[in-house]
C-alpha cells in the first residue's frame, strides 16, 4: 500500500512473484464527495450548496480530508454542531481560511489545543498507539519533577488529582477528534 509521491520504492517489487497486488486509486468522484459531506451535514436543514462545494473542492477528492476540513468549519465556528438542527454561517465558512495539505491541517489542529492538551497529545504520541494513563502520569512526574512537588506539598495535586487533569485532557482531546 504506498501514496503515489512513495511509487518510486515500490518499483523493486516483482508483483508478478509476490503476493502483493497493485491497485491504484484515484480520488473520489464528485458525486460521492458531494454526498459524503451532505451525509456528515445531515443534521443541517437544508445543506447549504456553497458549504458542499467549499469542502469538495478544497479536498480534492480525498475523503479523509473532506472528513478533517468538516472538523475544523465546526472548531472554527463556520458550522454549530451545538443546535438543532445545526445551523451554518456561509461568511465564515467562506472566510476561514483552511490549510492547502493535510499536514498543514494537522499541524492547525495540533496548534490549537491548549497547552496542557498539546503536551499530553505529543507524549502520548511519543508512546506509540497504545498506552496507559499511569504512564502518562509517571512521564508528568518525570519531566516536570519541581511543579509536580511543589503542586503535591501544597495539597493541588496529589496522585488522584493527576490522574483526573491527564484523564480530563485525554477526554477533550478524544472529544475533539
């Protein structure tokens, strides 16, 4: 499985000998792109025209994108998701600027979060994909040893109370996706 700019690797493989198989993907036709977003719009009554095209067409067919440009209209406040039905502000959702690459999204997203959430994500994310909130807490203990003694002696931040703040941040961020 490669992106197309990762073709260049696969080259050294003998297809006709292997077990791999080549298949080559195209972006998502128009239509389709189009009702994916109708489907993740659906609880705005009518979608708005100018909200489908805007998404489509900065996506460029990719629907992981069409999916993460959707998430930062609502962070962004173009769409409420926190009405029903949603509603839509079209000068907002012509106005907010939104990253020409998916890495560019990312980094946007990741730059948002507040401080405490960003910490947690990048050392969650050091970890690997599976981890457990002790660990978390231990690696807060050990990088930052003097607030987490000074917090402890002054009664904030005993061992319970660290384990709800990196519970309570890991909650926000798989809150927001």
């Amino acid at each position: 499985l490669a992106r197309p700019e990762h073709l260049d690797r696969t080259r050294l493989i003998d297809f006709e000998r292997t077990r791999f198989h080549r298949v080559e993907m195209g972006p998502m036709p128009l239509a389709d792109a189009e009702a994916l977003v109708r489907e993740m719009f659906r609880r705005v009554d009518p979608v708005p025209d100018l909200l489908v095209s805007r998404i489509v067409e900065q996506a460029g067919g990719n629907p992981f994108f069409v999916e993460e440009i959707s998430r930062v209209l609502i962070e962004r406040g173009a769409v409420d998701n926190t009405t029903s039905p949603w509603t839509v502000n079209l000068e907002k959702v012509i106005a907010t600027e939104i990253p020409g690459t998916l890495v560019e999204l990312v980094r946007a997203r990741v730059g948002a979060l507040q401080p405490d959430e960003r910490k947690v994500l990048t050392r969650a994310a050091a970890i690997g994909t599976h981890f457990w909130l002790g660990l978390l807490v231990a690696i807060e203990r050990r990088m930052n040893p003097d607030a987490t003694r000074r917090a402890v002696r002054e009664g904030y931040w005993g061992q319970d109370r660290e384990r709800r703040e990196v519970a309570r941040t890991l909650q926000l961020l798989q809150a927001k996706g």
